[in-house]
C-alpha cells in the first residue's frame, strides 16, 4: 500500500496511512474487552449528547438575537403605523367636517373606532378562551403514551 500526502492531520509529513487507526494495535476492537468497548460507547454517547447540547444552545442563541432584532423592528413599526392611524383619524374627523359640524364629526368618527375596538375585543376575548389553560396539553398527552408505551405490562 502506498501512502498519500495527507491534507488534514495537521502533522507535518503525515500520510493517509498514518492518520488510519492501526487496528493491529492493543487497544483495537479486536483486543478490547466487552467492559472496555462498553466503556467507549459509554463514553462516546455522553460525548456526542455533550457536543449536541453545545450545538443547539449556540443555535437557540443566533436565534434568540435574530428573533429580539425582528421584535424590536415590529415593535418599531406599530409605533410608526399607531402615528400613521392617528393622522388618518385626523383627516377622516376634517373630511366629515365640511358637511357637517366639527365636534358631530368627530363624535361619528370616536363612536366608529369604539366599534372596531369592540369587535376586534371580542374576537381576542374568543383566541384567548381557546388558548387557555396554558399547558401544552397536546404534549403532555404524548409524553403520557410514551410512558405507558415503555412501561413494561402497561395495559392499553
């Protein structure tokens, strides 16, 4: 067998057939005790869960800020859209003001919001109602047949 420069071992003039792990070696499978490979998957698994919480905790972090910054845009443009709302009251109350008096047009346009606010409480008083108790009871009733699946005996 020829060895070929190896690119990524990081030694200088290692060869392919020096980064191969030498399976002839006394720590090989081959050699290995069942309490020593048991050892290794051992430590191997609690390794691998380890770097996986690493890598879903820096993910949730990226996210976090992505998700603050976009919150924090929202929340720039519903002040924005609020003035915006604002100035539209205004000229709906001078529109009606022509054909009738000023304090009529603005009493048509307070009674016309009120309304709108009415509906739109409704509607949120209904989500809510439909969101309560805030326990994630689909979950919960998952977690429950897995349980009841593991359990040794469980009657289903």
């Amino acid at each position: 067998m020829t060895a070929t420069p190896s690119t990524g071992s990081g030694a200088p003039g290692a060869t392919t057939a020096d980064a191969v792990p030498n399976s002839s070696g006394p720590n090989s499978a081959g050699d290995a005790s069942i309490g020593e490979l048991i050892g290794r998957v051992s430590e191997q698994t609690s390794r691998l869960l380890r770097d996986e919480l690493r890598l879903a905790q820096a993910e949730l972090t990226a996210k976090g800020k992505r998700a603050g910054i976009g919150a924090g845009l929202f929340g720039g443009a519903g002040v924005f859209a609020f003035y915006g709302l604002g100035a539209l009251v205004a000229a709906a109350i001078l529109g009606l003001a022509h054909p009738v008096a000023a304090w009529l047009a603005a009493l048509i346009v307070a009674g016309a919001l009120f309304v709108v606010a009415g509906i739109a409480a409704l509607i949120g008083k209904k989500e809510v109602q439909q969101a309560t108790p805030p326990m994630p009871t689909e979950a919960i009733a998952g977690l429950k047949r897995d349980v009841d699946t593991l359990k040794p005996g469980a009657n289903r």
